[in-house]
C-alpha cells in the first residue's frame, strides 16, 4: 500500500511535481500553513470568548450551544460546497474567499448588537474556516504529492500551535480582552490574505465535461464514504476529549485548573509532538498502516485514561493518547487526496464535511448518555474507545478498498 503515498496521477498532481523541491514549493506551503494557523486561532475563539459574550448579552446555556452549533453547520456547508470550485477555479480562490469570511466575522464580533447577530457571524466563522481548512489541504497536498502524508501531517502542525496561541494571548497578553482579541486575528487573517496574493499556486484540477459529470465518477466510489465515516469516528472522538475530558477529570476529585492543565499541556502537546513525530514514518510506512496502528493505540489509551483519578497518571495516557491520535486527521486527507487525483478538492471537502459532522454529534451523544450526574461522564466517554474500534474495522475495509 505503499502507493498510496506516491503513485497519483492527473492534471493537479503532474503539474505539482514540477513545483516540489522548488524555492516555490517552499513559498506555497507557507502559505497553506499561514492558512492552518489562522484557522487554528479561529477554532480556539469560541471556547475563549464565549464566556465574555455571555457575560455582556446574558446568554443562556441553550443560547451558547445554539451559537456552537452555528458554528459547526458553518463549517459543513462551507467544506461540502467549496470542493468544485478548488477544483475548477484553484486552491488559491478557496483560501482567499475564506479568509475574507473570516475577516468579516471577527471585526463584526466587537460590533455586535446580541444573540442573534453573534450566531450569524459565527456562522460566518464556521464558513471560512470550512472553506480554509479544505483549500489549505488540498493545496500542501498538491504541491508534494510524492509525500503528501509527510507535508499535511507537518503544515497540519500548526492548527495546533494556533490553537495554543488564541487563549494564551487572550489570558496573557489582552488580560482577556477578547475586543482586542479579535480585532488582533482579524489583522493578521488581512496580513495572511495579502501573502497569498502575492504567491503563484498551482492551476485547477479540473478535468473535462462539467462538475457534474466529472463528480459522478467520485461519488459512486466506496472508498470516499469509508474515508468519510472513518474521520466521522476520529472528528468525534478527538471533540470527546476537548469538551468533556476536563469535566471528567474534575468529577474524579481532581482540581480545576490541574484538569485543564493536563487538557492542554497534555493532550494538546501530544498532538503537536505526535504530528512532528510522525513525519518521517512515511518514508517506510505507507499511511494506511500508520493509521491502523494509530486507531489501535487510541482504542487502548482512551480506555486506559478513563480508569485513572491519579492526576499523574491521568496526564501520562492523556499526552500518549494525543500522540495516538495526531496523524489521523492529515493522514486521512493524504490518503483521499491519492485515491482521487482528480477533483481533489470535492473529494476533500466531502470527507472533510463527514468529519465537521463529528464535531456536531459527538457531545451531545455523550452529553445524552451523562445526564445530569457528572459522575457518569466517565461511562459516557466509553463512546471514545468503542468508536476507536470501530475505526480498526474501518481500516481494513480502507486498505481492502485501495488494493
């Protein structure tokens, strides 16, 4: 299975390979990394602020999961419907249009008026980061598509050091201020979109005959649902660990802050190690066993990090489990982009969207299965290991597939 990192075909991949290992190959994947790390800083936006605007409207708890759920649709339309136009007007179209989304919601945040303004920009936000995400990808893996897994594992690096960064300065350096806040991410979402002007990217992928027909093909392929259920499983258990870990940590009797230390310092750090970690596998490990061994370990220390109330322990498995967890994301979409040489860009934004529809799901799954009772989260978040299982299957049925 090898192949699967370096055999692809077709008009985007042929015209990339004379671009790799070029003063230009190097400019075009800062720019895909630009792109990562200012949606990296945009996801981290909502849990930083959202206590603030809560405080300033008198939002209710209803009204704050109606503005992450905004968010998150955001995010699915804007992945699923940008695929055709990557791959018929060019990556570099997709990352400027969602950058300008982005730029219009954060210099509105400080303007808005309540409830109702707050969750149509953050919409908006969700837009352009789904737009962002899905561009940036398919452009790191156009311009290196001899080692494609390499390249979107490392630019996929920095949608982790951006979301480190957001609540860093807002605690740090704004005293959270998040006015400040986001008028700061605003400027330099205007600064990235300036650099991508100025940069040359590689022409559309686009084939022959309209969008319709060239996307016929793709959608009648087992191996684009597979991929999509599979990063389903991960978005949903990766989001699992984000939003419920902590309050789990802390039903077990441990405190406050030392949870949301082994949250960040933990399992945020596990997945930036494990990402730059993994990097030079892919020279002797094609990327459908990497993943396989990643479901395998995310299936054991998921389990393993809920039986523990020892904060040292805890944090020990959470950091192992963010290692296991850090190539699925990039690996996935490595894998999609070979399988789909053509129309790259649809083919991404669709497993991309089934992953988004994780990110809607997953808590209230688990919220469903907690209840009221903090102490039953830990039951709840069992949901991360069976799912890890389930991607096991899944990847036999993916390396069955691309045979």
């Amino acid at each position: 299975m090898r192949s699967t990192e370096n055999t692809s075909t077709g008009p985007r991949l042929s015209s990339a390979r004379s671009l790799e290992r070029t003063p230009a190959a190097v400019l075009i994947l800062l720019a895909a990394i630009l792109a990562i790390f200012v949606y990296g800083m945009i996801a981290a936006m909502l849990g930083t602020i959202l206590p603030d605007l809560s405080d300033r409207f008198k939002l209710t708890p209803t009204q704050n999961g109606t503005i992450a759920t905004a968010q998150a649709i955001g995010l699915m339309i804007a992945s699923l419907a940008v695929g055709p136009l990557l791959d018929t007007q060019g990556d570099k179209i997709g990352i400027l249009l969602g950058l300008v989304f982005i730029a219009i919601a954060l210099f509105g945040l400080p303007r808005s008026g309540g409830f109702g303004s707050i969750t149509l920009l953050m919409f908006l936000l969700g837009v352009g980061g789904g737009i962002v995400v899905t561009a940036a990808n398919a452009l790191t893996s156009a311009v290196s598509p001899d080692h494609r897994a390499t390249a979107l594992n490392l630019v996929n690096l920095f949608f982790g050091l951006g979301g480190l960064l957001t609540p860093f300065i807002s605690a740090n350096l704004f005293n959270r201020n998040w006015v400040r806040l986001c008028y700061t991410i605003a400027v330099l979402t205007v600064v990235v979109g300036v650099y991508q002007i100025t940069v040359p990217m590689p022409a559309p992928a686009g084939g022959s005959g309209s969008i319709f027909t060239q996307a016929g093909p793709i959608l009648s392929r087992p191996i684009l649902y597979l991929l999509g259920l599979f990063l389903f499983l991960y978005i949903s258990c990766e989001v699992g660990v984000w939003n419920w870990l902590a309050r789990h940590l802390i039903a077990q009797g441990i405190p406050e802050s030392r949870a949301l230390n082994i949250l960040s310092l933990g399992f945020a750090l596990g997945l930036l190690v494990g990402r730059v970690a993994v990097s030079p596998v892919f020279k002797s490990v094609p990327p459908v066993t990497v993943l396989l061994i990643a479901s395998i370990a995310m299936a054991i220390t998921t389990f393993l990090m809920l039986q523990t109330d020892k904060p040292g322990t805890a944090a020990g498995l959470v950091f192992i489990a963010g290692l296991a967890m850090a190539p699925v994301f990039p690996t996935t979409l490595a894998i999609t982009a070979s399988a789909f040489p053509q129309m790259t860009g649809t083919a991404l934004g669709f497993v991309i969207t089934c992953g988004w529809a994780g990110l809607a799901v997953s808590s209230r799954i688990i919220g469903a299965i907690a209840g009221p009772d903090p102490r039953r989260i830990r039951k709840a978040l069992l949901v991360l290991p069976a799912f890890s299982v389930l991607m096991i299957g899944l990847n036999v049925a993916i390396w069955i597939s691309l045979r």
